[in-house]
C-alpha cells in the first residue's frame, strides 16, 4: 500500500474500524442537470439507498412509484415491489446504454443504475481500494484552493461496477478527500469533476456530506455551468 493510500485510509477513520462494518443505510437526495438531461428531473431528491460495505449489493427506494425498489447485485438489476414482487430483471444493465447518446432519455431503470453504482463508490472511498483487484498508484498533486492535493490514481477491477475503470483521486494534507476525477462511460465518456465537502464522522468513519459535480476541460478546469450532480447525504449509519 502507498503512503499516500494509508495516509488516506487512516485520515477516514483506519481500515481496522472499516473492517468492523458490514453494511451502510443512508437518506439521500440527488439532483442536479443531468437529472433534466435525461428527463428524469427529482427523481432522486429522496431516496433511501441500503448497501453492503464488502460487496457490492444496494436497495435503492423509491424507484418508478412509491414502495418500489431496486436491488442490484452479481451485475443484474432487480425491480420490484415493497411485497417482493419482481416487476422488471435487466441482467448486464451496463449494455442497455449502448447506442444512446447523452441527449437519449433514461428509464427508471437506467436512472438507478447510475445512481446505485456512483453512491456505493462514494460511500466505500477509499477503504475501497484495498479491496482484490484494485490497483493504484500515487500521480502529480494538484494545486487548488490554496491547498495542495496529492493525487491518486486507482484503477478498478472488471466485476466492480463505477463510473469508468481508471479513476483520480486528490487528498488534502489532512488526507481527507478533496476531489474525485473520472468519466462516465454510460454517458458516453462525459466528465465529472466531483468536489467532496462537509466532511463529517459517522459512526467512527469521516464521510463527506456534500458532493458536487461539474464537468471539466481538457485541462481538468472544471466547467463551471451546469452543476450536474449534487448529492446531499441527510442521514447515514454504517452497521455491523
């Protein structure tokens, strides 16, 4: 492990205290342009999202009506109702996006897919990346806000599902995390530039509260309008 990932790791809250939880439930809103985009507007603006920590399985509620649900595990999504009633499987969500282009709109199904695989990476990082399969390796620091963050460099393994396989990751001095750089390949290579703020402790685990999203340039310069994403965590608990 890089020191740059332990110094992380330990900043978070350590990996022994992240070994202790097994799972995480969280009230969530997300909102945001893309939301418009794709002609889902507050479809999220209250969710209950409930996941492992080790694994990736996440319920997502409400999704199409309220009481339904969608569950996502072993690369299949899973709509059903409160009862358990399967309304809809979509086994390999990832190729339902082939052919659409960023203007095509999404279903519901589309829309929690996006919102599952984003929410669960956000929630694991960084403790993440000592899971099989990741790989990272420290990059150049950025300069910004007066601060200089170090860079991380983490490439994702093939079963897990995010935004895209190789990701960037800067930390404060502090080691808390400051920004999170990726595209997004269901949304045809588009880019995030994903400032993490209001950094709280939760259950012995430091979490950042606020997250939000613009696009940057070919300089990494964020694109200041639209915001597309904002994510607002308005309550979280990490379980045994």
């Amino acid at each position: 492990m890089s020191d740059l990932l332990q110094l992380a790791i330990d900043a978070h809250g350590g990996i022994d205290r992240w070994n202790e939880i097994q799972r995480f439930e969280a009230q969530i809103s997300i909102t945001g342009a893309i939301w418009y985009v794709k002609q889902k507007p507050d479809v999220f603006k209250s969710v209950t999202i409930r996941a492992l920590t080790h694994e990736q399985q996440v319920t997502l509620t409400p999704v199409g009506g309220a009481g339904n649900r969608t569950f996502f595990a072993d690369d299949t999504l899973t709509w059903e109702t409160d009862a358990g009633e399967v309304l809809e499987e979509r086994r390999h969500p990832v190729a339902s996006f082939e052919g659409q282009s960023l203007e095509s709109p999404w279903d519901d199904l589309h829309a929690a897919y996006f919102a599952t695989e984003a929410i669960w990476t956000y929630l694991t990082v960084p403790f993440l990346f000592t899971y099989p399969g990741f790989r990272s390796r420290e990059i150049e620091p950025r300069q910004e806000a007066g601060e200089t963050w170090r860079g991380l460099e983490v490439t994702f393994p093939d079963d897990i599902h995010s935004h895209t396989r190789v990701q960037k990751f800067y930390f404060g001095e502090d080691g808390l995390l400051r920004r999170h750089d990726y595209t997004v390949d269901i949304l045809g290579g588009g880019t995030g530039a994903n400032y993490a703020t209001e950094i709280q402790e939760i259950d012995g685990i430091k979490v950042p509260m606020h997250r939000r999203i613009w696009a940057y340039d070919e300089h990494e310069e964020v694109v200041p309008d639209p915001l597309l994403v904002a994510v607002d965590i308005q309550s979280l608990r990490f379980l045994p």
